[in-house]
C-alpha cells in the first residue's frame, strides 16, 4: 500500500469538550505545542461559535500554527457557525471548516426531525457556503454524523455524499459517532464510500470506542480507503473516548506502513496530558500503561529473557524506544514466575545473584509472592538479606576481632559449642580460613568477589560479599552483606560453612 496516513488530531475539540474541567487558553496551547512536537499536520482546535473563549483560542492557534499545517474548526451546518468559524481560521496559512449534519434513520426522524433529502440540501449548501468563505488554498471536510448508524439507509446516505463532492467537500469524514457494531460492518461501509467516490474526495474516519474497538476499526478503515485518521492524544473523549492516536501509530507500523510523527515522543506526551486532563493513565492501558511492559508468568518471563535485546520480543508487541519509553520491559515477581524471573529481578535491583541460586531459593520466594503478591523491591531486599545471606545450620559466628597485624581472634558455635581460636594470615580472610583449619575445618576459598550496594550513599553503602567455598568435592556460592567489608567476608564464611552442611 503506497497512501500515507494523516493523522488529524481532534484532542482540543473533541477530546477537550469531554473533560470534567475544559482546558483554558493557556493550557489549550501547551496541548497545541505539544502536537506540533509530535508532527502532527492537521489539527482540529475547538468550535468557535461555542463562545467567545473557545473563539478567540481558535483564532489565536490559527495564527501560531506552522505554514505547513492546516488548522480545522468545527461549524454546524449552519450561516452563522460557518461564518464564525471562517473568522477563526482566516489568518492560518492552511485554513479548514469542518461542518457536519446527522444522516442516521433515528438523527433524521427524532433529532433533526427532516428527511435525508431535506438534509442532503442543508449539507450541500453549508459546504458550497464554507467554500467560499475560505481562500483559494483553503478546505472544507464534511461529516456525515452517526455515519456508523448508517446501514440501513446507506444507499441515500451515498447519494447525498457524492452530491457535497460536487458541491466542494475536500474531505469526507465518516465517523463512527457511537459504537455499536463489530469493526467489519462499519469497514464495508467505507469501502462503499471509496467505491462511489474514489479519489474525488480524502475520506477520513473518525471512531469512538464505546465497545473498545475504535483502533482496530480506525486501523482497517485505512486499508479499505481513509486515509485521514482522526484520533486524540491517550483517547481522550466523549463516553469511552476516540479513537487513541498512539495505538493507530503503533499498529500501522508493525503492518509495515510509514507513520509520519514521532513517535518517541509518544510516552512523554501521554504523561503530559494524564496529568493536564486529570486521568489517570491505567495500569494495564495498551503502550503506556504501567504493565504494558511488564510479565510476571514464568513462562512469559522466560521467553522475554531469551529474546531481549532483540528486534522483536517474544513477549511484546512493540520496541519499548519505539514510544520513547526508556524504562524497557519489567520482570515482576510473583508466585506464578520462575527461576528466569527471580535471578532478573534481583540482577536489576543490584544485588548479585546466579542462575544457580535462582533454582535453589525459587520455591522460598514463590512461598513469600503466594502470601504477599507481587514482591516489592523492599520485599526482594529484605528476603536477601534473610534467605541469601543469612544461612542457619550448626555453625554461628560469635566475634571476629583484629589483635594485631596479620592475627585475628575468631569465636563461634558449632553444633552449639562454644569455640575460640585465633587465626594468623595476611588479612582477615586467611585469618579466619587458617582458625578453622587449626579445629579440623577445612575450607578452600575458591572464588571471591565483592561489590557495592548504595554506593553512592556513603553513609548508606554496604559490602556484598560472593564467595565460592570448597570442601572436598563439594563447592557452594555463599553471600553476605554489612555495612563492614570484614564483617561481610567473614559472614559469608560461615554462610558458605552452613550451605556445606546441607
């Protein structure tokens, strides 16, 4: 497919119409800038003969709007709405009036109370009117209202559309005012409109989502022949909201259709008018909910493992940078994740931690998420330093103090007797190591590390100790973690003396 597709962002009128508490002038043009930031190039910004502030913000748009945007208001089919809507837009470098009427069996008999021929000449004359009240490189869109509620007079509602063609309509909107029917019907219907008109007209489609399909109507709209998509920033609007312009994006990208906006903005903008519209974002929203990113099933988690990094996820349906949200996708805990998630988890947060252990203290953290839900990052800290560094069994350190150079006195409990020895070595490790040894336990240290948590909080920055610790023929990983590098090793000693027992 060779069309491109136009975004025309109806957010300041029909997304703002909507909120509990309107937007002002100011605001209206933080939104504005906002759009012109996304690249967005046809934008609808209010019905100035719904007052005089709505006018003036109108006519105020008008003026910053690039030279390369074109700049819409809404008008009824009526003198005075036209003529109001002209003087809003007369300074845009690509000034539009879009007009609208009802064409639905139940809008004609109980709203408008007129036949469809009656308003057939009422639209044909608001947009021959429109037409020449505008300059020569200026547009006139007409709407079809409840076209969606069309079926079963469509072949008048046709008729009447080719006759505002005619008349000088640059565009054809057909929205989908309320959602009542599954995507396909209302998509045939727009194949009908391309059939009658074909290239004599832009057709745009403009859908609420009363039933929670307003992008995949919007989405397959396009490939039956709209081109202008209109839509709004988070979905905002009346009832369920339009049309959500960052879902419309996304799909068409994936379908391999080049989206004219950028979209790394996306994130930025969807938390800009949440907080401006006083909604919410929800948590399991498509794109720019919280959890959009996130899994938690074992077997989810795994494959997001194995295929992150990758230019497609196994797990998700869009490259998190793609939106501009930098945070990537999110491995959270609970009792229905496994190994692949623990050992994420914990790699994420800072805390050293093996594959290995992941098997070994998955069921111990399965056992805490059943009880608690999904671990928090105090959760996880705190079974760390309780489950990974502090291992139980017959050995118990007492003290271990330096007396001079190279000699350390070390005291502890092995099966509950009390021992005291003192080890000598080149530093505390080897001290402690050659004191074991001297009452029969000998231990190799095979692998050391040791690493920083907080470090960038001095006072807070504590030493986390990973050793690998032989006897025999048996070798195990042993943690610990104070906010004393000496105490920390030697901890970890005698973690790794209890690991050795069981």
């Amino acid at each position: 497919m060779t069309n491109q597709p136009i975004f025309y962002d109806t957010t300041l009128r029909d997304g703002n119409q909507a909120l509990k508490r309107p937007w002002n002038h100011n605001e209206k043009e933080i939104i504005f800038r906002q759009l012109l930031a996304l690249g967005i190039k046809v934008i609808e910004v209010g019905f100035p003969a719904s007052g005089e502030m709505d006018f003036n913000t109108c006519s105020s748009l008008a003026q910053q709007a690039p030279q390369d945007v074109t700049v819409s208001v809404l008008a009824r089919a009526t003198k005075h709405d036209i003529e109001q809507a002209a003087l809003a837009v007369q300074h845009a470098s690509k000034p539009r009036i879009h007009t609208f009427i009802a064409m639905n069996p139940l809008g004609l008999e109980h709203v408008l109370q007129k036949d469809i021929e009656t308003v057939t000449d009422i639209a044909v004359n608001a947009v021959r009117y429109a037409k020449s009240l505008l300059p020569a490189n200026g547009e006139v869109e007409f709407s079809v209202e409840h076209f969606g509620d069309c079926r079963e007079n469509l072949p008048a509602v046709l008729d009447a559309i080719e006759k505002v063609v005619e008349a000088g309509a640059d565009v054809i909107n057909l929205p989908n005012t309320v959602e009542r029917f599954r995507p396909m019907d209302f998509i045939r219907m727009v194949e009908k409109v391309h059939e009658r008109i074909g290239d004599k007209a832009q057709i745009s489609v403009h859908c609420h989502n009363d039933l929670g399909m307003a992008t995949a109507t919007t989405v397959e709209s396009f490939f039956a022949g709209a081109t202008q998509l209109e839509t709004t920033l988070n979905g905002i609007g009346e009832r369920c909201g339009n049309t959500n312009m960052y879902e419309v994006a996304v799909a068409l990208y994936n379908s391999d259709i080049h989206v004219p906006l950028r979209m790394n903005k996306f994130y930025e903008t969807a938390q800009l008018v949440s907080q401006m519209a006083n909604i919410p974002i929800w948590e399991k929203a498509p794109l720019m909910g919280s959890d959009s990113l996130a899994h938690r099933s074992g077997i989810h988690q795994n494959g997001a493992n194995k295929t992150k990094g990758l230019k497609k996820g196994q797990y998700i349906a869009f490259s998190p940078d793609l939106i501009g949200r930098y945070d990537g996708e999110h491995i959270g805990f609970t009792g229905q994740s496994g190994k692949s998630a623990l050992f994420d988890v914990f790699q994420k947060s800072g805390y050293p931690f093996t594959m290995e252990e992941a098997v070994k203290f998955l069921p111990a953290a399965k056992k805490l998420a059943d009880e608690k839900g999904e671990l928090t990052l105090s959760d996880l800290d705190r079974f760390y330093r309780t489950e990974v560094c502090h291992v139980t069994g017959p050995f118990e350190l007492d003290s271990f103090e330096r007396i001079s150079q190279g000699k350390y006195a070390l005291s502890f409990y092995k099966d509950g007797r009390f021992c005291e020895v003192i080890g000598r070595g080149s530093g505390p490790i080897e001290s402690c190591v050659t004191a074991l040894a001297s009452l029969g336990v000998a231990i190799a240290i095979v692998k050391y590390e040791q690493q920083m948590l907080n470090d960038k909080e001095q006072e807070s920055a504590e030493a986390v100790t990973m050793m690998n610790i032989r006897q025999n023929d048996k070798e195990v990983v042993a943690r610990a973690i104070n906010r004393s590098t000496t105490r920390s090793n030697i901890h970890a000693i005698f973690n790794g003396l209890n690991l050795l027992q069981k």
